[in-house]
C-alpha cells in the first residue's frame, strides 16, 4: 500500500511555531492597513500601498510624493486615532514613499519580503 504525500500546508502548520506567530503578525499587519485605509478619505486610502509597526512608531508606505506630503499633514490627527486601533501609545507617524520599480511585498532596503497589508 502507498503513503499518501502530506500537503505543504500540513507540512507548514508543523514546522514551526515561529510559522504561526509570522502567520499571526502578517494577520495584525493586514488588518492595521484596513483599518488605517478605513480612517482616510478614499482618494488618500488607495495610495497607502502598506503598513509597518513597530515599537510605537508607524510608518505608512505611499506610492508617490504628493500622496506623502498629504499624509503627513495628516500624522497628528492620525495619531490619536491610530493608538486605539492599535491598541497601544503611538509615539510617532512617519510617511515614506515607495520608490517606482519596487517590488510590491519586499522591503525597500534589503529586498526580503515583508507584509505590507495589501
């Protein structure tokens, strides 16, 4: 009798439990962008390619300059409402853009991955 080969994600659920908590921030990661999207007029929201946290600090990744002046005038409105959505004191708000040509998903400086919530 053959053995049925296992699924990759049943391979994946037990590799790790590193996996599971990746898994889990990649979750929070998603849902902080929605819900920052969700505070922003629409016109704003579609250019906020992504969303990182991290010790207090937010940055918003944008897809071009305008887009990031105007987020920024927006930082400390922003901030007390993000604090809720988050769920903790958010020290600061930051606004980058993404350069053109960037791959969707990676991080700018080294090219790993990232989640960016989109």
């Amino acid at each position: 009798m053959t053995q049925r080969p296992e699924t990759v994600a049943h391979l994946l659920a037990g590799a790790s439990p590193r996996l599971g908590e990746l898994k889990a921030r990649a979750r929070a990661f998603s849902v902080l962008a929605e819900g920052i999207r969700a505070l922003l007029p629409a016109a704003e929201a579609a250019h906020v390619m992504g969303v990182v946290q991290c010790n207090g600090e937010i940055v918003l990744l944008v897809d071009s300059s305008v887009w990031c002046a105007r987020l920024r005038y927006r930082a400390g409105v922003l901030r007390t409402r993000l604090a809720t959505l988050a769920g903790q004191e958010i020290q600061d708000i930051k606004v980058r853009v993404v350069p053109r040509g960037a791959k969707k998903g990676s991080d700018l400086f080294s090219g790993r991955s990232v989640v960016t919530g989109k």
